[in-house]
C-alpha cells in the first residue's frame, strides 16, 4: 500500500500516541475525524501498522527475556513457522549473518527458558544449534522510528 504524506502523519501521530483521538490527529494532519478513523482502518488492514499496549515483561511476572540466535539446515520457512506458534516468542526473523534465525522470547524464569530451549526449539526438525543472549538490563525500547 503506497503511503501518502497524511498517512505518514496519521502513523507519526499514533507512535507519539497510540491512544490520541482521532478529532487531535485530525487537526495535526488536516482531515475530519471521520476521514482519520477511515484511513487508521484502512492502514490496519492493509498490515501497515497496528495499535497495541507495550508492556514491561518484568511487571507482568516475565523475568527472563533473551534473543536466540539459531543455527539451522535447510528450508527455514518451516522452522520460522513453528517458532512463531510459540506464545514465548515476541518475534522471528530469518537473517544474513552469523545465524539463520534470530528469535527474541519472554519467559517466566530461567527454568522455562532452558525447557523452551531444550525440549522445544532444538527439537525443532531443522534446528541445528544455538546461542542464548539473555537480558540483564533493558535501557531502550521504542517503536518509533517514524516513517519514510
């Protein structure tokens, strides 16, 4: 979906925050608030963006958060696939470097991080190693990076 310069300006708006009204977006961009709501619906359903609530995993009762890289063989598709069903995984992406797969997971503690570990992503079909950067201390975390 190409992205026009209102567009741009209603996804800037909604990253500063996600819960601005539409009638304020309206004002900083020059629509209606009809024609905001209209274009925010469209842009979600075109997968362009989505609003959601970010937490903090720590004050939710998550106290280990860690990236894996993984080293696999063959089709990765598969291997992404079955990763991204897995509720501890925020996301995947298949890289060009050192690893094929990079995986950043939330778990409740160091036990459940080793039993997502050793039981379930090296049994991955596929899989065929892996490194653990666990997190000790998180100093930033955004989601805006505004758009081009």
């Amino acid at each position: 979906m190409p992205l026009d310069a209102v567009s741009k300006g209603i996804i800037e708006q909604l990253q500063r925050d996600g819960r601005m009204p539409y009638a304020a977006i309206g004002k900083a961009v020059g629509l209606s608030e009809a024609a905001v709501r209209q274009r925010v619906q469209r842009l979600i359903d075109n997968g362009v963006m989505q609003i959601v609530a970010v937490t903090d995993p720590v004050q939710l009762g998550f106290a280990r958060q860690a990236m894996i890289g993984i080293h696999a063989e063959g089709d990765l598709d598969p291997i992404a696939e079955q990763l991204a069903k897995m509720s501890e995984v925020d996301y995947v992406i298949l890289t060009a470097g050192s690893f094929d797969v990079m995986v950043e997971v939330v778990c409740e503690s160091d036990d459940h991080l080793l039993e997502l570990l050793s039981k379930r992503i090296r049994a991955i079909d596929g899989v065929r190693g892996t490194e653990s950067f666990v997190y000790l201390k998180l100093h930033k975390q955004t989601y805006s990076w505004g758009v081009r």
